[in-house]
C-alpha cells in the first residue's frame, strides 16, 4: 500500500498485516485510491479542485490510506476517525512515515455516535464503513446532526455498491471500482438541531 499521487507519491505506507478480528481494516486498494482522486480533481467539484486546501474528516479512517492520499494531493488538514486500536495504531504510524504528525488529529469514537463538533465544520468528508451494515447512513445522520459538516461540503462514501444520498444531501456522481462503489454528495446547509443530550470529545 502506497501514497498513489501528491508531494508523498510513490511512499510506501504502513503494513497493515492481519490486523485482528475487531479491526475490520480494508484498506482502499491503490487502484480505487488513483481513480477517486482523479476523479476529484477533473470532475468540477469545486475551485481549486478538492482535496486542495481541504478541512478533512475520515470516518472509519482504518489505515488512513484515504486521508493521507488527501494530505499529500495538498489538503490542509485532516481528522482520522476509528474506534479500533489497530487502525489508530497504523494512522499514527503513517502519519511519522510522511512527516505529517502536526497536520493530523486521531480521535479514538464510534463515527455512527459523534456528538456536537465544537470546532469548524468539514468541508470534504471520506467515509468507508464494513460494508453492508448500515453505518454508513448512520454516520452521515449524526455528522449531520451534531454540524460536523459545512455548508456544500463534498462527501465520498465507499460502499459495496452505491448509496442513496440522505434527504440533506444531493447526488453528484457514482462510480463502480471492481467489489468497491463511490458515491459523491454534496451537503446542503443545515443548523445544529435536535443536539440536547449529544456527547462530544473532541
């Protein structure tokens, strides 16, 4: 597994081994990594084209293969969001491999469960949930909810097949990749509603 474009092109990333049955690591393949973030870049998302200058959140960051993809294509920063010891432990990891440790924050949290953020929103969201579970949508519905995401932010889900956006949501593009579906969205503004009794951490 390799950093597949960007300043980091070519650099070899942390070896995820078998992690173990809790960690549930299925790293984005580089081939899926390559045409997602072409894709990003040609596919007239916004000006300068994301990840550029990009607020990140990983959700299920697993490796952080996604995040740190971002970070290398010039994304200003990002959170990595995993509630598994292995895949924090592998973020960490790649983070001191590119240099990138004062660039990134890892937040031990069920991404399905993630509170009010109290900081500034994301403007561009990767989410790539075990398949087939439903977490997914539930972790779009709590972003959603606790403001975790900006006016018009992109959102990229991986799936095992293409999502049907949420009703706050717009569709913007889906992609198939062998086993692995992108779906695109597009945030619409929302307010901070209904957040009585939500936990935050961060």
């Amino acid at each position: 597994m390799r950093i597949v474009g960007g300043r980091f092109r070519g650099t070899k990333l942390a070896d995820p081994g078998p992690g173990d049955p809790a960690s549930r690591l299925r790293p984005s393949t580089d081939r899926v990594r390559e045409a997602l973030f072409n894709l990003l870049a040609h596919g007239g998302y916004g000006t300068p084209p994301p990840p550029e200058g990009a607020r990140l959140l990983d959700l299920f960051a697993g490796t952080g293969a996604l995040g740190f993809e971002a970070l290398s294509r010039g994304a200003a920063a990002a959170v990595f969001v995993d509630d598994g010891a292995v895949a924090r432990g592998l973020i960490r990891r790649n983070a001191e491999i590119l240099g990138l440790t004062g660039q990134v924050k890892i937040w031990r949290r069920d991404a399905t469960r993630l509170g009010l953020c109290r900081g500034a929103p994301f403007d561009l969201v990767f989410l790539d949930p075990p398949y087939a579970q439903g977490l997914g949508a539930a972790a779009l519905a709590s972003a959603h909810a606790g403001g975790w995401l900006a006016p018009n932010a992109l959102i990229v889900w991986e799936e095992a097949r293409v999502q049907d956006p949420p009703p706050w949501a717009d569709p913007l593009d889906q992609r198939r990749y062998g086993q692995t579906a992108i779906t695109l969205l597009r945030a619409r503004a929302g307010p901070r509603l209904g957040l009585t009794g939500l936990s935050s951490r961060n």
